[in-house]
C-alpha cells in the first residue's frame, strides 16, 4: 500500500477524533460534568488535528468565544497544512 495514502487515512482519522473531542466536550459542558482540558483541546489541534477542531468550533459552536480558540486553532490548521506542503512531495509537487 503507497504510504501517502496510510499517512492520509491516519490524519483523516485523527482528525475525526479530534472532532469527536470538541463534540464530546461541549456535551459535557452541557451537562456540567467532568471536561476536557483546553490545553488537550488546542493541543491536539497542533498534533495535526487543526483540520478537526476548526471544524468541531464552528459546527458544534464550541469555544468560538475563547480568544485561546480564536487564534491559536486557525493557527494550528495553517501549520498542520504547511507541515503536510513540506514532508509530502507528491502533495508539493501537485499543489506548486
């Protein structure tokens, strides 16, 4: 199996959790139970899970008030895709 395509499934895979984190984090606000740290949460997003937890903020409104949020997850999408750009040369190659 070409292993640009395992590194991709694992990434899509992580950032499906990481999404799942946002979600089950908010539930747990809701209900006023035990939380998920927000140094897990934005650490995580820079553990190339910035993809997952743009996403999770928007579609579950969860910590979009948090300037911690509002910047360093947009932050650590543009890192996590510039990593991707920089390690991946079929990517590069397509893309430039």
């Amino acid at each position: 199996m070409n292993i640009y395509i395992i590194v991709a499934a694992a990434l899509v895979l992580w950032n499906v959790v990481v999404f799942g984190l946002y979600g089950l984090d908010k539930l747990k606000a809701k209900k006023n139970a035990w939380r998920i740290s927000e140094a897990t949460l934005v650490g995580c997003a820079f553990l190339m899970g910035g993809l997952g937890a743009f996403l999770a903020m928007s579609f579950f409104r969860h910590k979009t008030k948090h300037w911690k949020f509002k910047i360093l997850v947009p932050v650590a999408l543009i890192l996590n895709v510039a990593v991707v750009l920089l390690l991946l040369p079929q990517v590069r190659g397509f893309i430039f």
